[in-house]
C-alpha cells in the first residue's frame, strides 16, 4: 500500500509542483501589492515624498522599530494599524506555502522531475513509447529489463501509476499526438517510436508527425482495427502490429506445439542464465563484413550461435553455411546468453 502511494504521488508530482509554484508567485504578489499600498497611503494620507512613503512601509512591514519618519496624524495611524494587521496575514500565507513546500517532500520532488527532464533532454538514439496503457506497459517492461534507453508519453495518471510498477521509468506526462510533447520526448534525436495508442486515428497522426521530424526513424505502431493497416503503413509505419492476429496465433500455438512456445519464450524472457534470441547488424566497418562465416568464427569468439542471416532485400537465410559471405545490412540472428550479447555491445569490434 505504501508502495502504491508512493507511485500515485510520483505521478502528480507535476501538478503539485506547479500548484506550490502558483501559490508561492501570489505570495510574492500580495507582498509586492501590500509595499505599494503602503507607498501610496502613506503619500495620499500624509503628503510624504514617495521615497519617504516607501521607506515608512518596509520599516511598518519589518518591524524594525525606527520610529515614525514624520509624525503621523490620526489617518495615518489607522493606516499603519491596518497595514500591519494586513502583512501578519500576508506573512501567514508566506510562511505556511514555504513550509509545505518543503516539509511535504515537494521541494525533493521537484528536484526529482528536474532531474528526470534533464535525463531526457540528454537521451541520444532512444526509443519514444508513446502510450503507457495495458500494451504499452508491456513493451515499457521489455525496454526497462533489457536496459533499453527510452521515454514514455502518457496522459492518463491512472496509466502512468500502473506504468510506474515497472520501475523507475523516464515519462512525459502529456499527449503524445502533439507535436511539442514529441520534441520534448526527443523525437528528434531517437532511433525509434513505438506507438500504442487505444485508436488507429491516434496512432496514425503520431507516426505523420514523427516521420515528418525524423525521416530515419525506425516506427512500430499498434493496430486496433485490420481496415486501417494501410493508412498506418501509409503514414509511414515500418512494422505494423495487430495485437488480436498475434495473440490468435499464439493461442493456436500453444495447443498445437507448446514444447516450441516454451522453448521460444525462454529464450526471448530476459532472465538470467536464459538464452535469448538476439540480432546483430553487419556494417561496413564490422571486423567480419565480407568474411565468410567459417572464416568469421563468431561461435568461438562469442559463444552465440548464428541461426539466420536476413539479407537487405529482406530475405532469410535459415542455418547458413560456413562458406555464407557476410555483407554490408546483413542482420545475424544469433542465439546467446544475455551475458554474451552485452559483451559484444561493449567491445564493438568484436563483429
């Protein structure tokens, strides 16, 4: 329960913030407005220079004990009185916003959405989920156990409490089919966008918009309904899922050759000691492009096995041979520990 409490306050740290924000900018006016009152009193009532009007106010107001500048007359008097019965309550006010603001934890909180903004703003070649609902929670906790740089986009705090179970997850509260919440998100700078909004239409407007900032983006988006497949692939979707066609199929599966679904979801769940499936592109600067993959050797320098080759043209390979040439967009389908795989991500020139 403490727990959970604590993932709901996260979620509406924004808003508190900008409400202790809001209160503590009126605290600062009605000081301001209670100075210029004084000024101004003080000048209308007792003829004094404007100078010396404020200089009466903020010894009125600090309660410095000077004295009086001039003698007051008994307007000026009542003024004073009321000037200062007035800045007691403005000083209440003050004070009571500054201790809230500080003893509720919202001062620390703040500092913590700060410092998410700035791991934002500072992510390079990530991926933009936009959606946290029932699907999007599942891609967010592939990213998170995979140690996949990304950011969520979600508007909904009820979505975003639930997303926050996963773990400590980089989110913009806000909607993702607006263009200024994808530049905060950095879509101009990520590699990718997975959308996963609850409406094609949604989901469609996410990937113009994306597409339109990042031309190189890689974009896989939701399908609610198999009508719209070719306007989301109109739109400028790479990969299009249909979450009913892929679960149907699943189901299939799982009664038909369940020993290959549990063997397949071994390898894909990250676990420790657990195989999984992995890819590994072949660039032009790779130390084994247009090597043979006999000459290559990559089972005894990396311990992986290679199961495919997908060629550029998209065309699989199934159990190459040793004699397979790899060439410049070939994608290695490898089996490995994820020990090995992030071995090779740290020492890039292994492949």
């Amino acid at each position: 329960m403490e727990h959970h409490t604590a993932q709901l306050e996260r979620v509406s740290h924004r808003a508190l913030s900008q409400l202790y924000r809001s209160r503590l900018y009126y605290a600062f006016l009605m000081i301001v407005f209670i100075m210029a009152l004084g000024t101004l009193g003080y000048h209308l009532l007792e003829g004094w220079s404007l100078l010396d009007s404020l200089y009466m106010t903020v010894i009125t107001l600090g309660t410095v004990g000077y004295g009086e500048v001039h003698p007051l007359t008994t307007s000026g008097r009542i003024f004073t009185m009321m000037l200062i019965i007035l800045s007691i309550a403005i000083a209440g006010y003050s004070v009571s916003t500054l201790a809230a603001f500080v003893l509720e934890g919202e001062f620390n909180r703040l500092l913590q959405l700060r410092r998410m903004d700035k791991h934002i703003s500072s992510l390079q070649d990530h991926i933009v989920l936009c959606g946290g609902g029932h699907t999007g929670r599942h891609v967010a906790h592939e990213f998170y156990q995979t140690r996949t740089p990304f950011v969520v986009i979600e508007q909904d705090p009820v979505a975003l409490n639930d997303l926050l179970r996963v773990g400590d997850v980089p989110y913009i509260e806000g909607d993702a089919t607006d263009d200024e919440t994808l530049l905060l998100a950095g879509i101009q700078r990520a590699k990718g966008l997975v959308t996963t909004l609850g409406e094609d239409k949604d989901n469609v407007f996410v990937v113009l918009s994306a597409r339109a900032f990042n031309p190189r983006l890689r974009i896989v988006t939701r399908l609610v309904e198999e009508k719209n497949a070719e306007k989301l692939r109109k739109a400028g979707a790479d990969e299009i899922v249909f979450a009913d066609a892929l679960g149907g199929m699943r189901m299939a599966s799982v009664m038909i050759r369940p020993s290959v679904v549990t063997f397949l979801d071994e390898m894909l769940r990250v676990r420790e000691q657990t195989l999984r499936v992995e890819q590994i592109e072949i660039t032009e600067h790779s130390a084994i492009v247009n090597k043979t993959l006999g000459d290559a050797d990559i089972g005894r320098r990396t311990g992986m096995l290679v199961v495919a080759i997908r060629a550029p043209s998209g065309n699989y390979l199934f159990n190459p041979g040793a004699q397979t040439v790899l060439e410049p967009g070939d994608i290695l389908i490898v089996i490995g520990t994820p020990e090995q795989m992030a071995q090779v991500e740290h020492k890039r020139g292994v492949l």
